[in-house]
C-alpha cells in the first residue's frame, strides 16, 4: 500500500525502487509487484485520472478513503 498518494510522481517514484530493488523477475511481465495507491485527500481527487494512467503495470487498485 501507497498511503497518502497525492500525484502521479508519488506511484513513479515505487516504480522506481521496485526497478532497482527488487527481483528481476518481479520487475516487470507476467508477475510484476503491485501497488495499491490509498487517495486520500481533495488533491490527490484532483490528479485521480493522472494517478490511475501511472505505474507501468504495476498499480493495480486506488483505495479512496473519506474522512
């Protein structure tokens, strides 16, 4: 899980880590490692489209959470 996932830059940057740490065959293809990005609050409501469009196939659910 992703808390507080406001911009697409916030599900880039795991990517990211996800590309340099963790195994080769969880990287990318059949058997990627998935986030789960938690939208939170008014911003990320309004970068919810940009949010969803991110990840390079390894978002796989936004959880939006109201208060």
């Amino acid at each position: 899980m992703l808390p507080k996932t406001e911009s697409a830059d916030h599900v880039d940057w795991v990517v990211s880590m996800i590309q340099k740490h963790a195994d080769p065959r969880r990287r990318n293809g059949a058997d990627p490692l998935r986030i789960v990005a938690l939208i939170e609050n008014s911003t990320a409501m309004m970068n919810l489209k940009e949010i969803a469009q991110s990840g390079k196939g390894h978002l796989d659910a936004l959880v939006v959470s109201q208060d």
